[in-house]
C-alpha cells in the first residue's frame, strides 16, 4: 500500500527530495524530504488517531502542506476529503455539500486560512459548529513514535469529489488498493523508471494533480517539481523553464495549456529553453485538439520539443485517474472520422473520410487487465467495431461507487450487457468509438461543459441565469459549448417571462446573465439568446433539449427576442502611449511629471476589456465590477501581465479580485508608482496609504486562493 511505500522510501533513502515548490513560478520556496515528509505525517497522524476511519476534510492551496496532511490522514487511517477553500464572495453551498455529504468529523487546514473562515464565514455556524478544526502548521512533534498500521487493500483511501454539480456533489470513493492499480498503470503506460523527473502545476485536491503529481513520485521514488496554478497561468513560460532546468521527462495537463503556451509565449523567451528531455507531454481532462499539437509542437521545435512526446489519454475521477494513453514513442493517432452526432445517443458508423471532415485525436489503449467497451446505452448492448456509443470501463482502478449514495453507485458503476450479461462496467457517460484498440471519445452524453479541463453541468449554469433576473422563466433555458476559434465557449438560450416581453430590458438582462455566470462559474459567456415564452426546444417528457438548441443557434434557427454575441463588436485597440515607456527586463523608470495618472491607467483597462471581451468602449462603466463583464481566470491574469508589461512594473495576478473595479485598480496603481518615487503622493489617493499592510497582505492571498481554484478538475 502507499504507506509502506512511503516508509519503504525513508529506510531506503531518507534525504532524497521528493518534492520541490516553487512559488512563484521559479524560485524554490520550500521541499520534502522523504524523512521530513514521514515525520510531519506522523505528527498530523498522531493527533488524528482518535477520528480513525471517519472523514477529514483537506482545505489548503496548492502546497507542500497538502500533501504532508494528506499522508497524515493515510497514516492515520483517516478517510482524507481533498477541497479547496471557498473563494471570496463565493457561496458556501457546495462546501456545506461536501461536509454533509461526507459526514466529515475533522478538518485540516492551516492557521490562516482558519482564520480567514472565522472571519468571512461567523454566520455559518452550521459548517463551524460540527467541524473539528486542526491547524496542521501548529502542531509541534509528537514525542512518542506514532506507529502507521498498513490499511487493507479495500479499504478507503480518500474521497474525490466530482466538480460542476454545485447542488449535489458527489464523492468518489477511492480505495488503497484503487490507488496502487493506477500507479502501476501510469507507471506501465508512461514508461517511467527511476530516471523519471516529474514537473507539475496542476491543483493538488484535482485527481490528476493528486494522483499524477504527487503519488506517482512516490510509487517511483522520483523527485516532483511543483508550483502554483496561479504560476502557470500568470506566465506559461515558467512551466516551461521548470522542464527546462530541471531536465523533467515527465509533465502535462489539459488540452488549453498547451495552447496557452503556444498563443503566449513570446519568441524571444525561447532563446534558453531546453525541452529536449520532455518525453511525456500527457495531455488530458478535456477534448484533445490535433490543431493545438501542431501548433505547440511547431513553435517549441526549436527549443528541443518532438512531438513525438505528446501523450493523449483519457480518464476520470471514477477510475481513480488514468484509464486509456498512447505508445510513448509513437506519434499521437489522429484520424479524420465521419461521425453524425445528430443524436448523440445513437449509433453511428466511422469511416475515415475527407479532410474537411473532423479531426479527432486517439486517446490510446487499454493496459494491464483494464477493459473498455463501446455499448448502446439505451439497449445496453455492445456495439459493433467503429461505433459510436458510451464508454464501458472495467478494472483494478475503477473506484467503489459514490459515498452514500447507493442508486447511483449501482447505476453508475454497476452496468451489464443485457445479451452476454458481461459486468459490472463503469458507465463513464462519455461518447465515442474503437478503431483498431485506439480509443476515440467524440462527445459526452450526459451534456457536460469542460471548459479548460473544468467540468460544468448545464443545468447548474441553466439555474443561475434563471435566477440572475425576474424577466427569466424557471427550466426553460439550455446552457452549451461549442468551438470557436480552437477553443471551448458557452452559449446560453433561454426563454424571457410573458408578462416582461413587451416590456424587456435587453441590456440589463444580458448584463445580469454575464454578471451571475462570471460570479458563480468563472465562465465568460460567448453568446446569448433570449427566446419568446414556451418556444425553446423540449421533449415530450419536457425535458430541455440542449443538441437541438445547439443546431438551432449555429443554423440562426431561433426566432428570439435579442441575441448577445461576444465577437459582435468590434474594437479598436491603441493603447494610451507612455511616456518613456518600454516592454524589458528591467521597470520602468519615469521623471515625477510623467507618472502614469489613474485617467491614463483607466483608460488603458477600458481599451483592453474593449478588445479582450469584444465590447465598445463605450459600453464599460469603470465604476462597475469586473465581474458585471464576465471576466474569467485566465483573463484576468491576462489583464494583469499586459499590464504590468505597459506599467514596467510586477503586478499580482490577483489584482482584478483584489480591487475589482477599474476605477479602484487605476487609483491603486497610480498610489503606488507615485509611492514608490514620492514620499509625498497625489493628496487624491493618499487615503488608500491607510491601508493596513496586513490587510493588503490578506487580500493578496485571498485573490492567489481564488484565482487558483479556478482551474481544471474533473
């Protein structure tokens, strides 16, 4: 099991580093040993003995301190429940979810982020109350040697809670013996051995980040280099440099990194790049796109990339991870398939056609005794070769069902053929088809968005906008994705109130839908179609029919009220011109007269959102929040890089959360350049002197905590 694993590493080799974290991106902040990692556990085993097989949340950012407590609960015999912390005016219905739904005793968390709790959340009550609350970077050695027992192979290791599913969550229950099959299977697939260097920037409580990141490394007794989320995202580069100086043969991630790199990334930050030693780029947890493989691989050639490196696969959080991947040496298959989708339900023959057609990337083979079938899901019988239909799974790795919640364990992950009562299979929801053993995955029958590798449920988006304004009409909308442009956006359709017809406020209407989808998803919305009442597509059951809504709005077939596209508009774009400003290395340095004023800097952010969101300029009320224009993550950091860039100055990721105004982040900007050469600053801003460090401090790391919990998982 992966606790004699690990106490097998502290006999064998005690000082070697298992992990290294770089916080910002670049510079090591921190590392574990495998002795100092098996001492902290223990201490945090010690005090968790009491709460033996009962459940412990996990609330920490992406750290070293993660992985110390989640090896204390494995110590401890301690069922870990991996969850992020609720970010800033965020609701904490999904958090309650989870506690209730686990039944968590204890949890795990450090001394401030506790207090964060204490102070954001004191009306909760509810949540405070039946939680014992340990802070884990307060616990001092425990004097006694605390002896780990060896868990039995069934037993409960963690649960994974699936994401999207605000209202009902549920936890994937995931045993020690689910754990050590997946491991042996990455190991297999991937090729690894004890050469095998692993950088990752993945979330640690994300299965791929938790069971790719950090147990593979262990199971090897390989060193991980791990950063931040918010790192990567803020520049792409500094996943590539990690690669780079640490010589890893091993990292990845979902489908959209890649292609951050490749749109981001400037030429001349390739002059010292040495990917020559990357020869497992896996890519997965979303829809592989064969355009973003050239693309990377045309752009990073130069630096030493093969593109023989990348690695397409497939998996999810009920097979604990990894359930399909390709041959390391071999190029990733990619086939130009004919497959009508008209219904996604149905079964439809493959046949490599034009190249006009689709190109749909393999996401490999099956390994070691794990089997995947193509089945009807609606007759429940196996298909025929280059059919497409769900995806079956069966193996070592496939999880034992959802935490108490019998029915849907059983339908779920208890499925049969109905002619050759061949079983149990996981029902994985997904659709696609074999094609010479290679797994191809072509849609997803339960209506899941993945956006960035993050999954969402329609009818979670649906409920938001039904909720984001009184003109709305309750379960009459669809929420969808489709391409454009290479990458995965949402469109809304959705059906306005008789009575508010003839008497509509188009504006304030798309701009609550943006508003609310942005706050509560961190979705920025592509497109908007408000409908007449009782005209949106359903079944006779009533059930809303998203395809249908889908076609209907890529052929205009809707007869609507208002439609809201984001690329409608078109903006000009020429930035405020600084003086004796330069894109460089170095900050910018301006004579006191010509320091950016907080009108140059809003004006600049107005012109930016203008182009980023396709929006007039004139249509953006600096006063309003970021959120009102859908800002998502990876926008926002956007935002915050170019602008530093034309500033000459570092700014945080985070600063569109920690000052969420235009007006705001051009009134803190202007403070600080003038601060920073003034000790006499513009008597306008001085106000914002008094704010107390510590509070900036917070702030920061709220928006860091927030900005991160944004990204993939499934």
């Amino acid at each position: 099991m992966l606790v004699d694993i690990l106490l097998q590493r502290v006999q064998i080799q005690p000082n070697h580093k298992g992990y290294i974290f770089l916080q910002d991106g670049e510079t090591e902040s921190d590392s574990l040993t495998y002795k100092e990692l098996d001492r902290r556990a223990k201490s945090i085993a010690s005090h968790l003995q009491q709460w033996k097989g009962e459940r412990a949340l996990l609330l920490y950012p992406s750290g070293l301190e993660f992985i110390v407590a989640f090896f204390g609960c494995l110590y401890a015999g301690v069922v870990a429940v991996p969850v992020y912390p609720p970010k800033r005016n965020q609701k904490l219905s999904r958090l309650l979810s989870i506690v209730n739904d686990s039944q968590a005793k204890v949890a795990l968390t450090s001394t401030s982020i506790l207090a964060d709790i204490g102070q954001r959340w004191e009306k909760e009550t509810e949540l405070l109350s039946q939680l014992k609350w340990v802070t884990t970077d307060a616990i001092e050695a425990n004097p006694q040697e605390f002896i780990p027992t060896s868990p039995k192979p069934e037993s409960l290791a963690f649960l994974q809670y699936t994401s999207g599913s605000t209202g009902a969550p549920k936890g994937v229950m995931v045993t020690h013996k689910n754990i050590i099959h997946n491991q042996q299977l990455i190991h297999q697939a991937f090729s690894h051995s004890e050469k095998t260097i692993l950088v990752g920037w993945l979330p640690l409580f994300h299965d791929m980040g938790l069971i790719g990141n950090v147990l593979q490394p262990i199971y090897l007794g390989t060193p991980c280099i791990l950063m931040p989320p918010v790192a990567f995202l803020q520049k792409p580069i500094c996943w590539l440099k990690a690669i780079s100086k640490y010589k890893a043969t091993t990292s990845g991630g979902p489908n959209f990194a890649y292609d951050l790199c490749a749109k981001k990334i400037q030429p001349e930050d390739l002059a010292n790049l040495d990917l020559s030693s990357w020869d497992v780029a896996f890519n997965g947890a979303e829809p592989l796109r064969a355009q973003t493989l050239e693309q990377f691989s045309q752009k990073f050639a130069q630096c030493g990339f093969n593109y023989n490196a990348f690695y397409p696969c497939y998996g999810m959080a009920e097979t604990t991870l990894f359930t399909t991947g390709g041959d390391k040496n071999q190029k990733p298959v990619i086939k130009n398939a004919l497959a009508d989708q008209s219904e996604k339900t149905s079964l439809v023959e493959n046949k490599i056609s034009s190249a006009e057609s689709p190109l749909l990337v393999g996401c490999g083979h099956t390994y070691m005794d794990t089997t995947v079938i193509i089945a009807n899901p609606e007759s429940l019988i196996r298909c025929e070769k280059g059919q497409v239909g769900e995806i079956w799974v069966s193996g070592g790795s496939i999880a034992s069902g959802y935490w108490n919640r019998p029915e849907a364990t059983q339908e779920t992950f208890q499925a049969y053929l109905k002619d050759t009562e061949e079983g149990p299979f996981l029902r994985t929801g997904d659709l696609g088809f074999l094609l010479d053993g290679e797994l191809f995955v072509t849609g997803r029958l339960k209506d899941i968005i993945i956006i960035r590798g993050q999954n969402h449920y329609p009818q979670d988006i649906e409920l938001t906008v039904q909720k984001s304004h009184p003109a709305l009409r309750p379960n009459c909308g669809a929420a969808f994705s489709l391409e454009v442009e290479g990458e995965e956006r949402v469109v809304v359709v959705q059906e306005v109130e008789r009575s508010y017809l003839h008497k509509l406020n188009v504006d304030e209407v798309i701009e609550a839908i943006r508003k609310a989808v942005s706050q509560d998803h961190q979705l920025q919305i592509y497109g908007i179609v408000l409908l007449k009442t009782a005209s949106i597509p359903k079944t006779s059951s009533g059930k809303i029919q998203r395809y249908l809504c889908r076609k209907l709005f890529l052929e205009d077939g809707f007869s609507t009220v208002a439609i809201w596209k984001s690329d409608n508009i078109a903006s000009s774009f020429e930035l405020p011109v600084l003086i004796n400003a330069y894109k460089g290395t170095e900050k910018t340095t301006y004579p006191k007269s010509d320091l950016p004023t907080s009108e140059l800097i809003k004006q600049w952010v107005i012109k930016w959102l203008a182009k980023e969101l396709k929006l007039t300029e004139q249509s953006i009320d600096s006063s309003k929040s970021f959120a009102d224009y859908g800002l998502d993550s990876v926008v926002a950091v956007q935002l915050a890089q170019d602008l530093g860039e034309w500033l000459g100055e570092d700014l945080d990721a985070t600063i569109a959360w920690n000052f969420p105004t235009i007006e705001s982040v051009a009134i803190h900007l202007a403070s600080k350049l003038q601060l920073d050469l003034s000790s006499q600053p513009d008597p306008k801003i001085s106000n914002l002197k008094n704010l107390r460090e510590n509070d900036i401090e917070s702030s920061i790391a709220e928006g860091l905590e927030k900005l991160e919990s944004l990204l993939v998982d499934n």
